[in-house]
C-alpha cells in the first residue's frame, strides 16, 4: 500500500510546534499519560490547522491529524536514534 500521497498533507510548521509541545508535556506533566500525547497532539494540530487556514474542509482535517500526530513518531524516531548512539 502507498501512503505517499500523505506527504501533501503534512504541514512542517504544525509538525514542529506539535514536537515540542509533545516534548514538554512528556517531559513536564507526568501527570498526563504518554498514551494521551498521542491524542493531545491531534487535536492540537486540528486546531493549528483550522487556525492557519481559517477554515474547516476534509484536508485541513486530514492536514492537521497527519502532521500532529507525525509528531508523536518523529519524536520516537528521535528518541531510538540517540538511545541506539549511546
């Protein structure tokens, strides 16, 4: 299966504030369950989304929910990088 076609949906500038805000929930609030970050950060890129293009269609959904939760593997992706250097 080919999910290529989701690189047009990915919207870097959401994909980096959702990153850091993932990473201090993560890092800040261990109150909030890492299962929820997940969740977290899909509304929030909803909600950045719908905010940049002052609309709401079934791309910017798809726009917003792709790049926040993008975020989440992102951050996995960096976390086993270092893990694996150390």
């Amino acid at each position: 299966m080919d999910l290529s076609f989701l690189q047009e949906y990915l919207v870097l500038i959401i994909l980096g504030i959702c990153l850091c805000v993932g990473y201090v929930i993560k890092t800040s609030i261990p109150k909030i369950n890492n299962s929820y970050i997940p969740l977290i950060m899909a509304i929030l890129g909803v909600a950045l989304n719908i905010w940049m293009n002052m609309s709401f269609t079934p791309e910017v959904l798809l726009g917003g929910l792709f790049s926040g939760l993008a975020s989440t593997g992102l951050h996995q992706m960096f976390t086993r990088l270092i893990n694996q250097e150390e």
